[in-house]
C-alpha cells in the first residue's frame, strides 16, 4: 500500500515533528505556568459537567 520511502518519510516526520513539539514546549513552560493557571479547573469542570449529561441522559432513557 504505501512504498519504502514513504514510510521513512512518515517515520522520520514523526520524529522531528514530535522532537520539535518537545523543544517548544520547554521552552515555553514558565510561560504557560504564568498565563494558564486556572485552565486545570476548567478542564475538570468540562469532564463532570459531560459525566453529568450521560447520566442525565441514562436516567431519562429508563
């Protein structure tokens, strides 16, 4: 399906791409730290309030 060097392309993509993510990443921490400080609430909120739906829509469907 796909040829030799195609998948070297993709595996070596990958690589750098996930090498480049990792780089960036560091060095913007301390200002991710900073900015983003509350982001972790929001997040948990997102998952019960989805927990919340499911069991609404449980209760409702019996």
């Amino acid at each position: 399906m796909f040829s030799t060097g195609q998948i070297i392309f993709a595996l070596l993509f990958i690589v750098v791409f996930a090498i480049a993510i990792v780089f960036t990443y560091r060095k913007d921490k301390k200002l991710h730290a900073k900015n983003y400080k509350g982001v972790k609430w929001v997040g948990i909120f997102f998952v019960v309030f989805i927990i919340i739906l499911f069991c609404i829509k449980h209760i409702v469907k019996n």
